[in-house]
C-alpha cells in the first residue's frame, strides 16, 4: 500500500516507522498476528513522507488500523494516510 | 464526501492550520464548534466548515431550551452520552443529529431502548477516535470494549454510526482512508466503517441543511408558514 506520513516536527526514517507501526500491531492484535503479517516497509522517503508498506492479504485491515493510530513517533507527532492498496508493486505504480 | 463532523478547533485563529490539513489529507470539510458567520462557510480552497454545538447540560429542560433555540444556527446539533433520561430525550428528538459518545467508559455504553428510538429518528451514534489516539494498553482497551459494544448496540438496532476524529490538533485529524479502517477495530465490517465515514456524515449535513431551512415538525409535516 501507498502512504503519506504526515508530520509536525523532525523527519523519521525507515527503521524507526517500521519499528512504531510492529509496535502498534503487536500491542492491538498481539504476537501471532504479527507473527503471520509478513509487514515490511519497501520504500520510504523520509523527506516528503511517501513510502510502500507491505504486507499479506489477510493482514491489510489490520495493518492500517494500528498505523492510523499512530500518533507520534520519537517526540514527533505523526497522521499516517493510507493513500491506495494494490496487489502488486506495478498495480501501485500505475 | 467524506467531512469531518468534529474537529475541535480551539479558536479562530488556528482555523487556517485545519483547513491546511484537511486539504492535505482528502477532507472536503469539517465541524467545528465556533462562532462562524453562517452554519455553512466554504473557503477559498474549497473546504467546508460547518458550525456544531454540543448541547450541555444536566437538565432536560435547559436541553430542551438551549435545542430550540441553536437548532436554526448549527448544521450539526450534539448531544454528549452521559445520563439515560437525556439520551433517551435527545434519541427521540429530531432537532438533535448526533449522540457523541465523548467519554468512553463503560457507564456511558449506549443502551438498546436509546439505540432503537435512535433508529426511528435518523439519529446517528457519533466515535471520536481522538481518546485512542493519546492512549495506549489496558486504558486504550477499556475504551475499544466501551466502542466495539456501544457500535455492535448500535447496529444491531440499526442505528446510523459516524466516525469523526475530535482532533485538538490539525496532526490529530486522520485521512478518511485511515479512519475507515479504524473503523473495523470496532467490529464493523468494511462497508459499514466505510459508510461510516463517508456516506453517513454527508447524509446527516443534507439531513440537517433541511432542518436548518425548514421547521419541520416530523416526518413529512412542516410549518410553511405561521398565521398571523
């Protein structure tokens, strides 16, 4: 899925999102829904906040759920907009 | 369309910094509960800002009072969850829009008698997801059990459900797309989150607009004109 992280404060790279969005997850559906998510950022701009996000099939609800109620990351507030979802890398593209 | 039917903007003067995140993140408008000119506004950008009021008040007849009195003045027209007797007032009463479910805790779960006379009038449960925001472990469970049984009364009642964000802070408002599936935290499916955020707000400003223009009495009967 597309997304656009929007920020009041310094940027935030990759590992540090990645690591406040498993967080998330963990804490609102717990271990073995982490466990089978298969969640991984692809590509992320820290600058302008647009990046790739991951995941399998059955874990997409899930996914954006607990990334949209993020709400701040390392002392920078953060609004997480999942912008479009796709099957593939290409379908994304487009 | 989807609009934000609760963004609590401190003062006019912050107004600017919602409008400039509402363009950023897919709104095409928001409530806000101030003194604006007209219950309607569209700025140069195109976002509409609507005019809400939270009735407040232990008293049903302060209620019934303050209502007829900013019905004509808001589009959007809130009534906190906290005592039965006042929601059990507020779910029957047309001139109300929303029942706000502001302080989740469990005493304020949404019962099935207020839930059905809700239903009949058009009456929408109102989720501001900003509590979820700022909490996190056993707090933030508490408040999803008081969400996901207050949403499944709702339903089963067939009673309308908004998903507003109750944003302090324009970072606080989230994107109709995320909201959506914040939604589904509360036991909705995908259609009905989906609904909730950007069919039933719509509806519930179209609905309102009417009743702001017309003084309707109920269902199909309105005074058109008074008699001398």
């Amino acid at each position: 899925m597309l997304f656009h992280l929007h920020r009041t404060g310094p940027s935030i790279d990759a590992r540090h999102l990645s690591n406040a969005i498993w967080k998330s997850f963990l804490s609102l559906f717990g271990e073995t829904s982490v466990a089978d998510s298969r969640l991984f950022i692809n590509d992320y701009d820290e600058e302008n906040g647009l990046g790739v996000l991951q995941c399998n099939a059955e874990s997409v609800d899930k996914v954006l759920a607990s990334a949209a109620l993020l709400s701040s990351i390392d002392g920078t507030q953060v609004s997480f907009w999942p912008e479009r979802t796709s099957g593939t890398l290409k379908g994304l593209k487009r | 369309m989807p609009v934000d039917l609760n963004a609590r903007v401190p003062s006019l003067e912050k107004l600017d910094t919602f409008v400039d995140m509402a363009c950023k993140i897919g709104l095409t408008g928001f409530a806000v509960s101030l003194p604006l000119g007209s219950p309607i506004t569209r700025t140069d950008n195109g976002v509409v800002i609507l005019t809400r009021i939270d009735l407040e008040g232990n008293n049903l007849d302060v209620l019934r009072k303050q209502i007829g009195r900013v019905r004509r003045q808001s589009t959007i027209v809130s009534v906190p969850m906290r005592d039965t007797e006042i929601a059990n007032w507020a779910a029957a009463d047309r001139r109300v829009d929303l029942l706000t479910l502001s302080e989740p805790t469990k005493d304020h779960v949404i019962k099935e008698s207020t839930a059905s006379l809700a239903a009949e009038t058009g009456i929408a449960l109102e989720i501001p997801i900003a509590p979820l925001l700022t909490s996190s472990g056993l707090d933030r469970s508490k408040m999803l059990r008081v969400y996901r049984e207050s949403v499944t009364t709702a339903t089963h009642a067939r009673m309308r459900v908004v998903l507003s964000s109750g944003a302090i802070e324009p970072i606080l408002m989230r994107a109709p797309s995320a909201m959506w599936f914040v939604g589904t935290l509360f036991g909705m499916d995908r259609r009905h989150s989906r609904e909730a955020v950007y069919s039933v707000p719509d509806q519930i400003v179209a609905a309102s607009e009417h009743k702001m223009r017309t003084e309707s009495v109920s269902p199909g009967v309105e005074i058109v004109r008074e008699g001398e």
